[in-house]
C-alpha cells in the first residue's frame, strides 16, 4: 500500500477541539492534538498503528471521497465541524469538510476507522477525557471503558445514559470477583441523576473485593445516598474551567474577554468589578464576587494563564 497522510480536526460546539494525524504505508502512526486554550494546556498523544487498521483506514477514505455527498457538509446544531486532507504520492491532496455523519454514511465508516487508532482502554491519563469528549459527538464512545490497571479501573462515559444498563451490567458481570476494582465516574456528566439506573449497584455493592470509587467533589453525597462506604470515595475538584478553556465564575459564568484576564492579571479589583458589571447583568455584590474569583483563579493556574490572553486574542 502507498504512503498517505490523513488530517483531521475536530471543532465541537461546545467543547475544545483537537487534531488527529495518520500517516504511513503498510503501518504508520496516529497522532492526536489539542491546542492550548483558555486555561488549558496543550496535549500530544501517538500511538503506532498497524497494517490491519491502515488498510482499514485508506481504504474507507478512499470509498467516501469517490462517492462523496455534499449532504455530509451541511451544518447543524449540537454537533461538530470536521474539516479533513487525505493526500497520497498517486493523487493531489483532497480536502474535504463533514459535520457531524450519521452511523450510516461512508464519512462515519471514515471516522470510525479513525479512531480505531485509538482504542478507549490505551487512551488513560493525559488523552483520556479529550477522546471521549470527541468519541461521544461522533457515537463511537463506549458506555464504559475497562482499564487493565492494578487495581482495575472501569471507566463510565461522559454521555452515559440508562439505555446502556444492561451493555454495562453485562460488563460488570463478566469481571472476576476475586480482584479490588475502581468505579471511575471522574468524565460522567451528570452521576447525581439516576446513577442506579444505569449501573448495577447492587452488584457492586456485594463485591467480595474492594470497590473503590472515584467521582468528582460536588457528587460524592450521590454515592453515599445509594450505600457506597464514604472511606471508597477518592474525591477530584474539578478546576473552574469551562469546557473549552474558559475560566468560571459564579458557578457559570464563562470568563472569555481578554480585558477582564488581563485586568485579573494584574490584580486591578475596582477595574475588574466595573468591568464585570458592563459586560453582564451582576449587582455591585456579584462583580465583587467575579473579580475575586478570578483573579484566585489566574494566580491558582499561572502556566496557562500567561498564555491565555494570547490564545483567545
């Protein structure tokens, strides 16, 4: 097979974007990318891929570009913007731009094929929450991810929903009884509405083994409601930081003008508040509050912050 080299990016209306690169011949390598952004610093992860999935991979590129749809580039909403090159020594560079494929269209078999360069339970640590993100706009994020960790780690989606309980019990079944296991509910969106339906708790629950469970701060009371030990729970706070960057204040206020970051850089409190003030409805008390919050926050995170202007400029 012919060299090519595949470029993707991703631009999700709601969340950060990122990047994936594949190249090679008989076997290659697949590398994803998201750009510093906001408070956020950027991430690289490769991984090598092999013959079986290369093939797979020019092969489903080639097949949509041939009978291409202009249908797959019409925009919508709640989606995502993929605009992609697929180049090869035997033919010019194709560019092309999808939103969003249906499961399917030969555009969705491409993508597919894709991130079979990235399988969830080789994606842990740096990678792990930006793929799934990705993954679920695409519905090519699995319900749960299981990690081959010590102790194991079993990983539930951000977009996890009641309809994948019996994919999930069935998972949760299928593991050895005579091993500690790890619940990571740290990327799921929404665990104090209706954890028990979606998964087995009582099976959980009557582990032989430890079950230790990892959730994010605000939601740890809906694990010791449903009977889970509070000395299992391992707590993450989550940094006040929206999902494309953007510091938060007041619980949802997305602070993105650069002369409010730079106004909290400097530590200027009246300027801050006044400002706050002109560009939202808060009352003297709510700018106050902002302010102070803000500029906790850009001394709490001054990597990224010393960036930051510049990324949103």
């Amino acid at each position: 097979m012919l060299y090519f080299d595949l470029r993707l990016g991703f631009g999700p209306s709601f969340h950060r974007g990122g990047s994936i690169r594949v190249e090679g011949d008989v076997t290659g390598i697949a590398a994803f990318e998201a750009h510093p952004t906001g408070l956020l610093p950027g991430l690289v992860f490769t991984l090598p891929v092999d013959a079986r999935v290369m093939a797979a991979i020019h092969a489903s590129c080639s097949a949509m570009l041939a009978g291409w749809d202009d249908r797959w580039s019409v925009s919508g909403c709640d989606g995502m913007r993929i605009g992609g090159t697929f180049a090869s020594p035997d033919v010019q560079p194709q560019h092309f731009s999808l939103w969003s494929p249906n499961q399917d269209t030969a555009a969705h078999a491409m993508l597919r094929a894709v991130f079979d360069c990235f399988p969830p339970e080789r994606c842990g640590e740096v990678a792990e929450e930006q793929l799934e993100i990705i993954r679920s706009y695409l519905d090519l994020q699995p319900s749960v991810t299981l990690y081959d960790e010590v102790p194991l780690r079993l990983r539930l989606a951000p977009r996890a929903h009641r309809n994948d309980a019996n994919d999930i019990e069935t998972r949760v079944r299928a593991l050895s009884d005579h091993c500690d296991l790890i619940i990571d509910l740290s990327g799921f969106e929404r665990p104090s509405r209706g954890l028990a339906q979606i998964l087995p708790m009582d099976l959980l629950l009557k582990r032989s083994r430890a079950v230790h469970w990892i959730v994010q701060s605000n939601d740890a009371d809906a694990l010791i409601d449903y009977g889970v030990d509070p000395s299992a729970i391992k707590t993450i706070k989550r940094a006040p930081i929206s999902y494309t960057g953007h510091p938060m204040v007041l619980g949802d206020v997305v602070v993105s003008s650069p002369e409010l970051i730079s106004l909290a850089q400097n530590g200027t409190r009246l300027a801050l508040v006044s400002a706050f003030r002109k560009a939202y409805p808060l009352t003297v008390l709510e700018g106050a509050k902002a302010a102070a919050e803000l500029v906790h926050i850009m001394k709490t995170y001054p990597f990224q912050s010393d960036r930051f202007s510049n990324d949103i400029s």
